[in-house]
C-alpha cells in the first residue's frame, strides 16, 4: 500500500490552530474564562505574537460553551460605512441567525437602524453581504453604528446567551473618528451580558486609548499582553513535530533554532519550516542545517529587513546596531553610551520611541531592551560583517605577491 508522504508540520503567514497552535494553554483558559464571565479585556501583542490565534482559539472554546462570538477586523474597515457592514454582518451570521433564516427576519432585524442596509446574496457562496450608503446627515451613519453596537446587548438578553464581541487591530477606531471612543465606551458600559475583547498591535495608541485617566476607555478593560514563548516550552513542540513526521532535530541544534528566533511565534515557526525542509526522512537536523536554514529565511526576508533599515534615521540605526549586539535594560548609561557610540540622550530617547513605535525595538522578559523584529538583529550582524567583496579584494591582494615572487622565478629561470 502507497505510504503519504508527511507534509511540513510548521507553519507560519495564516492563523496557527489545532496542531500548529504553539502552547498559550494559559492564557487561551484565561482568555475563554473572561469570555464566559463577561469580562472586557485587552489583548496586546505586537505583529506577528499569534495574539489572533490566541483569541480565536478561546473563542473556540468559548463556542463550545454555549457562547455566542462576534468578530469584526478593523484594519478591513476603513470608512465607517465599511465598519457598519462588518459589524451588520456578524451581528447576523453569529449573533442573531438561526439555521434557515429567512431575508424578511434579516431585514425586521436591521429595521431601527438610521441608514437601512443593502442585503445581497453572494453567489459563490450564499452568505449574505451587507452595505451602508452615506446619509444625508453626517451624523447618520454614527447613529447607524450606535444602534448596531447596541443590538449586542439587546440580543444576548433576548437569546439568553453569553455574547463575545472581538474587535481585532482596535487602535484603527481612531483612524475612522476620534470620537468612536466616546461613543462605544457609551453603549458598552450598559451590556454586562457581552464581553469586549480588544486586540491591537500599536502600544502607543493603545496606551492612550486604555490608560489615559482622560479618556473614555480609561480603566475599562483588564489588560492581557502576550509575549514571546519561552524555549522550555517551545522546545517539546518542536521536538515532537519533527518526530510525528519521520525526522528529528539534535539538541544542540533545537537550542541554535531557539537562539536565533527568542522565542518569537512566527519567527520560530518559519525557521522550523526551513529546517524541517532541508532534512531528510528519517534523518537529524543538526547545527549545520539551521544555520543553512536561517542563511535562507534571511534571504526571503531580505527586502523587508533592508527596507526597516533604509527608512530609520542615523539615530535609529545606531541604536538598533546596539541593541542588536547587546540588548541592555540601561541604554543610557554612559558606559553603555561609549561602547556603542551612541548619540546624547535627548537624541537617543527619539530615536527609542520611534523604533518602539514601529514595533522594532521593545523590551524582553528579563526587562532588556532589544529587537523584537524577527531576524533583524541577525541580518544587522551579518550586514556588519565584511562583504563578500571586501573579502574578495583581500584574498586576491595576498595572493598576488606570490604570483609575482612565481613569476619572477620563473622568468630567471627561463
């Protein structure tokens, strides 16, 4: 009988679910326990931390547990038109519909809102599609919003349920109007029947938005940060993945993979992914192949890390040049300031909150200030290393003098 061949057990770039989730048993119990409990909390992380698999994976599990889930990302929606719809349709798809609902409940449904909704049928699919003309009021489609985000509460006391609703990338809400705060903080103070999960990926934003004692969300919601995942705990994933599919990893070159990506999800993820392929069945990746595989994850995120670096100012390259050499939680220290050649520290502090702000720089478990971009502190110390030319040109400039020494002997010989 044909044997399948085992695929790729790694994955990273879609959601990590079932067998390619990666530990968080903790925080998904905990996640799923203020979901039930109807507790608003904000998750935190930045890009590429897996806080999306987090959260839809307590969702799972608060499915299961007779909740009812909601999900609206708002880096989709950038008009509030487009918020309207989003919010329209998973209102009605997870909240309110019924297996076999008809068009007509759908529109008694919408009947209150402001704007009334266009409801079409996808024809690939058969789901519904919903979209918000602009009023003839500006203020039109912010009542439309108000009394969508309203139905939440009047439907989780109707159907007697748990409501969940998950607002992913919610910094974004600032970008539709500086004042949707203020008005969804309103509504969502009088729904103790619905839990508000906030995901959001910009801490500076975010910062403002929850801890600001001025600010409507102030104080609002219990705050959840995910960090990197330790190598105790990703070390048996990777281990046993590597197993399950007929091949192994050493030691010594499981801690060498965990070394180059700190723990980062995605980043551990993809470089697994490489090492994973450059083994073969029912053989050992060692030291060897994971530095040939970071040689080629390095290669395919070769543009974007270049372009992190070209767009940052001589002050952001020389603190990202340092951190990446040796993170440190004393940056402005002066020891610490000469070792690096790093600029004064009004300067130094600018640069700091740029980088922090473009999610390069942020701070690890032990407090350290370091680069938390996948692979760029590796790709900044390669890039420091002498280039392929340089070491060319030298190669060929000691060889020279015995060519010519030859030559010369060759010559007196003749």
């Amino acid at each position: 009988m044909h044997k399948t061949e085992p695929t790729n057990p790694f994955t990273f770039g879609d959601l990590a679910l079932d067998e390619a989730f990666t530990d968080r048993e903790a925080e998904v119990a905990e996640l799923t326990s203020d979901m039930r409990n109807g507790q608003n909390v904000l998750v935190y992380a930045p890009r590429r931390y897996g806080k999306s698999s987090l959260v839809l994976k307590a969702a799972q599990d608060a499915l299961q547990r007779k909740a009812l889930v909601a999900y609206v990302d708002l880096m989709k929606t950038p008009t509030k038109e487009r918020f309207a719809a989003a919010l329209a349709k998973t209102i009605y798809a997870d909240i309110a519909s019924t297996v076999g609902q008809a068009l007509q409940k759908t529109a008694d449904l919408f009947r209150g809102l402001r704007i009334q909704p266009t409801i079409e049928v996808d024809p690939v699919d058969g789901t519904l599609r919903f979209s918000f003309q602009p009023g003839r009021r500006k203020s039109d489609i912010d009542e439309t919003v108000e009394r969508l985000l309203e139905l939440l509460g009047e439907l989780a006391a109707e159907r007697k349920r748990r409501v969940v609703i998950i607002f992913d990338e919610f910094q974004e809400v600032i970008t539709l109007d500086s004042r949707f705060p203020n008005l969804m903080r309103a509504v969502f103070q009088a729904q103790p029947e619905v839990s508000h999960v906030y995901l959001g990926s910009k801490r500076h934003i975010l910062e403002r938005i929850f801890n600001d004692k001025n600010e409507p969300f102030w104080r609002s919601a219990k705050q959840l940060e995910i960090g990197v995942i330790s190598p105790a705990k990703f070390a048996p994933f990777i281990g046993k993945r590597f197993t399950e599919t007929g091949k192994r990893i050493s030691e010594a070159g499981l801690e060498r993979l965990l070394a180059a990506t700190g723990g980062h999800p995605y980043g551990t993820q993809e470089l697994a992914y490489f090492v994973w392929e450059l083994t073969p069945t029912r053989g050992e990746a060692g030291i060897d192949e994971v530095e040939e595989a970071l040689s080629r994850v390095l290669r395919s995120e070769y543009n974007h890390l270049a372009q992190l670096w070209d767009e940052a100012p001589q002050a952001q390259r020389q603190l990202m040049l340092a951190l990446a050499e040796e993170p440190s939680p004393s940056i402005y220290s002066s020891d610490y300031q000469s070792r690096h050649e790093l600029p004064p520290n009004p300067t130094l502090q600018t640069a700091l909150a740029g980088l922090t702000k473009k999610e390069i720089v942020g701070r690890d478990e032990e407090g350290n200030h370091c680069i938390i971009e996948p692979f760029f502190a590796e790709w900044l110390e390669r890039e420091q290393r002498d280039s392929a030319v340089s070491v060319q040109l030298r190669s060929s400039k000691q060889a020279r003098p015995a060519r010519s020494r030859a030559g010369g002997r060759r010559k007196s010989a003749s």
